[in-house]
C-alpha cells in the first residue's frame, strides 16, 4: 500500500473495486445487490467515481444503473451497452471500442477483447449489447492491471501481455460459464503477471473452479502467485 496506494477489494464474482493512490474509486462489473457472493457489509457503496462493464450480463450490469443514478460516476463500456444504459437514463457515459483508450479519473483505460457473449436481458427479451471486453488499466504510480472480464482462453492473450505488460492479472476460473483453472493456467502462462486474482467461481453450484486448482495447473511456472482472495477481503499492491 505505501509503494504504490492502489488497493482492490473482490467483492464476489466478476466484481472488482480498486481504490487508487489519490482515492478514487473503480468499480469493475457492478453487481452486488443480488450478489450471493457479496458480503452484506460491502452492498452498501460509500463512493464510486469510474465504473467498468466488460459485458452485458445480468451478473456483471445488474447494479449499473442503480449506482450510476446514485454516485454518478463516469462509467465506461463497449458502445452498444452504453447506448442501453443512456436508454435506462444513465448520464455520464463514455462509450468505446476494442483497441482503443481513454483517461478517466487518472487511469488510463484500454478496451482489449474477450471471448465471451454480450446480450442483455430487457424486459424479458435478449438484446444486442455489443462484444464482451476487456480492460487493460494502467494506474498512475501504480501496476498495470488486466481484467479480462468473461472469457474463455484465446491466442491473443500473448499479443495482450506484449503490448502492456500487465503486473496484476484478474481472470475467471469457474468453468461452465468460463475458463476452468486447466485453461486459465494456460492464459498465465502467455500473460506472465507477477500476481494472479482469480475471479468468477463459487457463486452458483455449477462454477466449480477454485484457486487451489489454478496453483496447481501453474505449478511450474516460476514468479507467479495467486492470490486468492475471499469476497470482502482487500489487499494492497506493493512493487
């Protein structure tokens, strides 16, 4: 923490909260009210400054709106589901594209792929919301982080630790829905991150990934952890 002052806290599921080292707060896939993984002390957000959608899923967007009205944060996705949410009466939208980069509140954001699907569900019916992405977050005096948000493993993933170089790497290993711990030990080893967060299992019986499974699928790769965290816990980054 006093390397760098960038903190993350998972808060269940694909749901990430970074704090940065001038406080600001970046909520990455905001679902937490219908979140079973969620603990009922972290529900109620104090503050949320940047939100981030990798997709439009209702287990990665089902509190967007809600906080977006609440906190009024700028919050970022891929441009069809930020159409969807001005519709919802979403205001400070800034919608982008795979390849492409903006600065918000300090960080650099870059949208990279993912290989996963994007409708959401209106009113009872499934609509286009765009691709699922990814975001590659470069903090200032801090790590360059990737959450790959839904994804299954892809080639690229190499092309995407050459270009960034990412220290801190959130991946899903819950099978099913995602990659399993068998794939995703195959994506560190084309990312090389110093520090694995694994994401996106447990919550529903069918999400049977755990982090003890990805140790060992990388059990030979040297300068890799994993970090493990529980939903609710934090931990800070330190160089």
């Amino acid at each position: 923490m006093k390397a760098s002052g960038l903190s993350v806290t998972y808060l269940g599921h694909g749901t990430m909260l970074f704090q940065t080292s001038s406080g600001k707060r970046i909520l990455i896939d905001p679902w937490v009210q219908g979140n079973p993984g969620c603990p009922e002390d972290k529900k109620k957000l104090e503050r949320v400054d940047l939100v981030l959608i990798t997709h439009g899923h209702f287990d990665h967007i089902g509190d967007a709106v809600a906080i977006a009205k609440e906190h009024s944060p700028t919050v970022v996705g891929i441009y069809e589901t930020c159409a969807w949410l001005e519709s919802k009466g979403v205001q400070k939208l800034s919608g982008m594209n795979k390849g492409g980069s903006q600065i918000v509140e300090g960080v650099k954001i870059t949208m990279v792929h993912a290989d996963h699907s994007c409708g959401i569900l209106d009113d009872g019916k499934i609509i286009y919301g765009g691709e699922a992405v990814g975001y590659i977050l470069k903090f200032e005096n801090g790590p360059t982080v990737y959450h790959s948000g839904d994804t299954a493993v892809f080639g690229d993933m190499a092309l995407i630790a050459k270009l960034y170089k990412p220290q801190i790497a959130c991946l899903p290993i819950g099978d099913f829905y995602t990659m399993s711990p068998y794939e995703a030990g195959f994506a560190v080893r084309m990312i090389k991150p110093k520090t694995v967060i694994p994401m996106h299992y447990g919550t529903f019986p069918v999400l049977i990934g755990t982090p003890d499974a990805l140790r060992k699928e990388i059990k030979g790769v040297k300068g890799v952890k994993v970090l493990g965290l529980k939903p609710g816990e934090s931990s800070a980054y330190n160089r």
